[in-house]
C-alpha cells in the first residue's frame, strides 16, 4: 500500500512540476549520476512522504484486511484489488 501511494504522489508531484514549467530532471537533494531520472520530483515528494504515511497507516489500522483483498496477476505479483487502490487513492 505504502509503496502505491508513494505511486501516486510521485505521479501527482510529476504532473505538478511540469505544469509549473520547472525542469523534474534538475534535482537539489537527490542526484543522478546518469541524468535519466526526474530527480526534483523526489526532492518535492520528501515533504509529503510523512503525510502519506500516516494516512497509510490510518487506513490500515482502520480496516480489517482478508485474502481476497489481495490480488495475484499471472507473473505470480501480489496487489491491491481494485478497491483498495481506489481508497489509497482516495487519501489525498
């Protein structure tokens, strides 16, 4: 879940940044010794990360999970059905 949400706030941060008209490529805090990674989108998530965490964690404590809330795809990956992602989504 946690990892989903990281997703979703990277793809937000993204889409923020360039609406902006800022350069995601030009990162401060986090570098990239081979230029081909969107390092400012990084450097902008790192204040939201604790947010993200606790309404993760929120919504965990809040919920009683079961097997079929759990979906395995046919390369044998685990993932959130539908459902969950659309509550992860849904912590804005």
């Amino acid at each position: 879940m946690l990892n989903y949400a990281y997703g979703m706030l990277e793809v937000q941060t993204r889409i923020n940044i360039i609406t902006q008209g800022y350069d995601p490529t030009k990162g401060i805090i986090h570098g990239d010794k081979y230029n081909n990674r969107q390092t400012f989108v990084f450097d902008k998530m790192e204040p939201a990360r604790p947010l993200v965490d606790r309404r993760i964690l929120a919504l965990i404590k809040g919920n009683t999970f079961s097997p079929s809330d759990i979906s395995i795809n046919a390369a044998g990956r685990a993932g959130l059905t539908r459902s969950w992602r659309g509550a992860c989504c849904a912590l804005r």
